[in-house]
C-alpha cells in the first residue's frame, strides 16, 4: 500500500474540524431556542405593569373610603341608580397599595331618576394598611375605556400614631 498523498490527509484534516463546528452550532442552536421558549413562557404567564395614571384630580363622582371595617371599602357618590362601580386592580406601592376603580355611567336607553346614590366596592386591602384609589369613568359597553385613570382618594396609615388619616379627591 501506498502512504495517502499529502492532498487526501489535507482534505480529511479539514472536514474534521468543520463537522466539529458543525454539531456546535447545532447544540447551540438547541440551547438558544430552548432559552427562547422558556423566556416566551415566562412572558406570556406574567401579568401586565400597573396602570398609568394621568395628572390631576378626578372630579366626575365624589370618592371617598371607608376604613371602618377589616379592609377599605371605595365609595363612590352618584348623580342616580344607573351607575355601577368596578374594581379594575389593586398593585403594591410603596408605604401601601394602589386601587383602580371604573364608574360604568348609566344605559342611555333607559331612564333612572335623579337621586344620589352611594356605590361601594370591597378593595380586600386591609384597613391598617395605606391606600391611594385611582378612578376613571367608562360607558356601560365599553371594554377599554379610552378614559386615564386620576388620583381620586386616599388613606395614609399612621403607624406612630396607631391611626389612620384620610385625604380628600386628589390631595
């Protein structure tokens, strides 16, 4: 037998290191979209950030809250019975939590008269805890109200004192 010329050790030498190169990219191709679906996943499971409230008080219904209770109750005073009132999110803040309230106005295709009327939500915050509530108005049908919501009310929990405080629409 004849040693093999210079030319076939040549050509084998260099499809070794390409095959080589070849099944690395191929594991690392593997590895990257593994890392691709489990960061998809993590993404699509978590929930959205808080919502952006717009600048300035919210002055369509009287907000108030009442603290008296285990957990703070939004209420919200009405012009009439067609109104309801929806509790959109609640999200930790600092020193407390942030509430976000809707007030679905009344179905224009009937008529309610005009008395005033309180409408209460159950946060399931507790009552020792701070509490800053956020409104915005909505029509009854609408699903994503176009309206920001505004800083409405708030409760500061006075840890030194052992109270608690209130604040008025947008103080």
């Amino acid at each position: 037998m004849h040693p093999p010329t210079i030319g076939v050790l040549a050509s084998l030498s260099a499809r070794r290191p390409f095959r080589l190169l070849i099944e690395g990219s191929r594991r690392c191709a593997v590895v990257a979209l593994l890392a691709m679906g489990c960061a998809m996943l993590g993404a699509c499971s978590s929930r959205p950030g808080p919502p952006v409230p717009a600048e300035g008080a919210f002055g369509s219904a009287g907000i108030s809250i009442d603290s008296s209770g285990r957990e703070h109750v939004v209420i919200a005073s009405v012009v009439s019975p067609g109104h309801s009132l929806e509790l959109d999110s609640t999200w930790e803040a600092y020193r407390g939590r942030h509430v976000f309230v809707t007030i679905r106005r009344p179905d224009a295709r009937f008529s309610y008269p005009p008395v005033p009327v309180d409408l209460r939500v159950l946060t399931q915050v507790s009552s020792g805890e701070s509490i800053t509530v956020f409104a915005r108005t909505a029509s009854r049908d609408e699903k994503n109200p176009e309206d920001q919501y505004r800083r409405a009310a708030f409760f500061v929990r006075e840890a030194a004192a052992g109270g608690g405080g209130s604040g008025g629409p947008g103080r």
